[in-house]
C-alpha cells in the first residue's frame, strides 16, 4: 500500500466513512497521458457519501420529510455543475440539479419575509423594506445560513466566469441555492405552512438592525411633514441636559416635543447635532413601531397545513387583515411637499432657536 493509499484511508477512518465506499486512488483516469490527470477535478467530480445526505437532512431536523437521498442530493447540485459534469462524463446521464427548486424556493422566501416585516411594521418605508428583506433572506444570509447547517461539503458546482447575458457563478451563489432549493422542497413534500415554518426557524427568527437602514438627507423636514400629516402642533425643540458648554468635550441632550409629548431625544457635541439626532429619533419611533406578537397576523395562515387544493379546502383559520400603514412622507419631491423651499431656513429658525 503506497503512501497516497494510506493518508487517504486514514483521512476516511477520521472522518467515520467506510473504507468499502472509498473509490481507489490513484483512479484509472490518471494512468491516460492525453489528457493529464488533474487530482482537484478529480476529487470535484467525485459524489458525496450517501450517508452525509441523510446526516444533513437530520441535522436541519427534516429527516422525516427529506427521506430521499436523490431529492437531497439534487438540492445540493447547482446549475454550473452539469456542464463540467457533461465534459467529463459524456455517456453518464446529468444529474438533477437544483435550478428549478431555488427559483421556487426564492419567490417563497420572499413572500414569507414580506409578508411578515410588513405586517409587523406597517410603518415601514418601501425601500426599507426592500432592504429588510434583503438582510433576512438575500443571497449573503442564505449563504450564511448553509454553511452553519453543514451544506459545503456536499455542494456540487463550478466557477463561471460572467458573461454579457449571464452573471458570474461564484461560491456564494452556488451556496445559497441549497436552502432555497429545501424550501421548495418542503412546500412539495409538505405545505405552504409547513415551508413558513422552516423560513420562520432558520431565517426570520434573526435580528436585523432596521434603525441603520432608515437615513434621512434632512431629518427636521420630515419631521416637520410628519407631524403635519397627523394633525399634530409643530415640532419644539428644547435642552434637556448638558455638561462641559465652555469645555472641549461639551454634551448637550435634546428633546423635541410636539405640545406637551415628547417625540424624540438625541445627543451631541454641538446643539445642531443634538437636534438632529432628536428628529432622527422621533422618525424612528414611527416607522419602526412594530405590531405586538400576538396580534400579528399573515396572509400566508390562510392556507392549508396538509397538501391539496387551496380553493377547495378553504382556509384553516379565520384571518383579520391588519389595517394599512402611514406611507412614508417624501419632502421637498417635485414640489408636492407642505413646506416651501424658499422657507426653509425660516422653519428651521421658528423651531430650533426658540427654546433652545
């Protein structure tokens, strides 16, 4: 037994795989001379031990409905695999790859994010949201989330440089269509509800900071177009606390009220910085105001938990349909905003230099 035979056979009984399943190495392939054998192509080519499908399966907690080891291993074979595939292995048939699946998969996972940010912030601006659903269920989270469930080792795929009419295929991509490809299917073994639950456990259940993705050009004039569209007395702000004025490190704490409540508070180095931070504050608190746990309700509850016709069962649980959120406002857009560009600075003096 040569040295390459025996690091291979000890690497095999370190990592718990029969010794009966290890193919012989060198392979037949390396003894052509045209053309020279290529151990990394080699090793890419080489499937997956079945057993590391069904731990997989197992470890996620979908041992009871992935019980196939071809449904799991098409889940792990990316689109870009089938063409080196083909270029090796001319007379073997391709195998099953997971295109199809994680398109599906894709669509689903944005209908269940969407669904479920907009219905806990109504208040949330589009392209926010936009944002949110990206950070839960992107190509980078997706990613992210396969790799702690173990899916690189049984990743199939290939490198592809970008075309005019086609992206690049890099690991990333390649890795993300693995939980995408599982959510389509559970929905095919299972249900719509049951695909919910499993983007709900792995994805949904992640904070993601909303407050870094709101920015405001000008916090004061939304402010100001906010409180005019609830009816509300014109935004004061007022200095609550501050230490060190005549110092080289003063704090000033600002509060901007609306009557006698209080919307927001911020604090800085300089008073303008103060009330910036107050507005931006008392934005936040109304675009992320977020629906309570148990009132919180999504369209998506409405279908069957069982495989069938949606339209024939009928839904399995009254729904309520929560009421519609405040659209964001956009000052200062072709003109449509309440306050007038001219007067700008004239606001900005009314409310700032009056209490402060």
């Amino acid at each position: 037994m040569g040295h390459a035979q025996k690091r291979l056979y000890s690497t095999a009984a370190k990592l718990a795989i029969a010794p009966s399943y290890i193919r012989p190495f060198p392979p037949k392939e390396s003894f052509k001379s045209s053309p020279p054998f290529d151990p990394e192509v080699w090793a890419a080519l080489q499937p997956p031990a079945k057993s590391a499908f069904f731990a997989f399966a197992h470890r996620i907690g979908l041992g009871t409905i992935l019980t196939s080891e071809k449904t799991i291993q098409q889940a792990c074979v990316h689109p870009s695999f089938l063409q080196f595939h083909q270029q090796y292995y001319p007379k073997e048939p391709l195998p099953a790859s997971n295109g199809q699946l994680a398109l599906m998969g894709n669509s689903l996972m944005g209908l269940f994010a969407s669904e479920y940010l907009h219905a806990s912030y109504p208040h949330l601006p589009l392209r926010v949201l936009k944002a949110a659903v990206s950070a839960h269920v992107g190509p980078l989270t997706c990613a992210s989330v396969a790799q702690e469930m173990g899916a690189i080792p049984l990743l199939r795929w290939r490198r592809q440089p970008g075309t005019p009419t086609r992206p690049a295929v890099m690991h990333t991509d390649a890795l993300s269509s693995i939980p995408r490809a599982i959510t389509a299917l559970i929905y095919q073994e299972r249900s719509l509800p049951a695909a919910r639950k499993f983007v709900h456990s792995f994805f949904l259940s992640r904070e993601a900071d909303l407050r870094t993705m709101i920015k405001f050009s000008n916090p004061k004039k939304a402010l100001m177009d906010t409180v005019a569209k609830f009816k509300r007395e014109k935004p004061k702000s007022r200095l609550l606390k501050e230490t060190g004025r005549f110092s080289n490190s003063p704090i000033f704490v600002v509060g901007i009220y609306s009557g006698p409540d209080q919307l927001g508070e911020g604090f800085g180095s300089s008073l303008r910085m103060a009330e910036y931070r107050a507005a931006e504050d008392a934005l936040h608190r109304v675009y992320l105001t977020r629906t309570p746990t148990h009132l919180l309700q999504l369209p998506s509850s409405t279908f069957p938990s069982e495989r069938g016709d949606v339209f024939k069962d009928g839904p399995e649980g009254e729904y309520v349909a929560s009421p519609i959120g405040e659209a964001e406002v956009r000052y200062a857009s072709s003109g449509r905003s309440h306050i007038d560009e001219d007067k700008d600075d004239r606001h900005e003096d009314e409310w700032s230099d009056e209490d402060i």
